[in-house]
C-alpha cells in the first residue's frame, strides 16, 4: 500500500467503532498521547468511499498518522506503531 500524506499531527482512525481492533488501536493511541480522529464508515459513506479509494477493499481499521498508514491493527501493526512514535517523538 502506497503511503498517504497526512500533513496533521493527529491520527485519522477509519473503523467500526465496536470491531475489537478498533477498540485496540483506540486504546493504544489514547496510552500513547496520539490525538486521533476516529472515522465510523458506518455512519459516512464519505468516509467509506475514501476508505475504498485509499485500500481498495473495506479492511478495517485504516489508521493513518503523518506520513504513514497500516491496515489493521494485529501485533505487527501495533509493534511498527510503537517504532514510529519513537522516532517521530
């Protein structure tokens, strides 16, 4: 997946809110310190179109934070989310 330029210093969650890894990537970027903005496709089809065109498939959650972005959250995503605050702190 190509990286998407996100010029704000606050996360862009595109989840379900309920979906466990939701609620994962949740938590650790409010343990963090991480402003997030959290997108529920549900309630957007905005923000559901622009899940689609950024992924090209409805794989959640999309998390994109500066630079970067990763689709869903397991414990590699959250690992290379932990190397990233490191190194942009």
């Amino acid at each position: 997946m190509k990286s998407i330029q996100n010029d704000s210093s606050k996360a862009v969650l595109y989840c379900i809110p309920t979906h466990p890894a939701a609620v994962e990537a949740r938590e650790f970027f409010k343990k963090s310190g991480v402003a997030f903005e959290e997108r529920d496709v549900t309630k957007s089809a905005l923000w559901a179109e622009e899940l689609m065109r950024k992924t090209g498939q409805n794989s959640l959650p999309l998390v994109e934070y500066r630079d970067k972005n990763r689709l869903g959250f397991d414990a590699s995503a959250k690992e290379f989310w932990k190397a990233e605050l490191k190194t942009k702190a």
